[in-house]
C-alpha cells in the first residue's frame, strides 16, 4: 500500500487539466476548508456516488489505563464518521474495472 499526499494529488490533477500547480493547490485547500468548516457546524455532508461525511457525538466513559490498571473518566467528544458511497464501494471492490 503506498500513501498519497495532497501534493501528489494537487500534482494529478493539475497534469489533467492543465492548469497551474498553485491555482489547483488553493482550490483543493479551499474544497478541504470548507468540508472541516461544514463538519464543525454539525453538518452532514454528502457527495452522491463518492460518501457521506458526519460528526458523530461518542458517549462519556469509564476506561483503564492499561499501565496502571487506573480507571479513567473519558469526556464525551465529537468525531467524524465517514461512510462510502455506491460508486467507491464498487471501485474498491473492482479496482480495474
């Protein structure tokens, strides 16, 4: 498995549209701004065929420091659950189709 970075995917995208590295930098930066603005509203976010993007709120909880065997409060928080949708599962499962 390899790791993608954004400039590698800034780099892609610019090759295949022909457009300057540094206009595609800032559009992507500004597409990733504003899904983090969206989700730390509350809001769901969905891209047909690609997923959905939503905050969830995980419960307080007890836990155990696995060193010390203390137990520990665990504040409850906010995370963001991403889930595929028809297209990228599909891609994913064949991907050389």
């Amino acid at each position: 498995m390899h790791n993608v970075t954004k400039k590698e995917i800034v780099d892609r995208i610019a090759e295949r549209t022909k457009t300057r590295h540094v206009l595609v930098k800032e559009i992507v930066q500004s597409f990733l701004d504003e899904v983090v603005a969206e989700l730390a509203r509350g809001n769901r976010l969905e891209f047909r065929d690609f997923g959905v993007f939503e905050t969830r709120v995980r419960s307080a909880r007890m836990a155990q420091n696995p060193k010390t065997l203390e137990r520990v409060q665990v504040p409850e928080k906010r995370t963001v659950r991403f889930k595929a949708g028809r297209l990228m599962k599909t891609q994913i499962q064949n991907p050389n189709t």
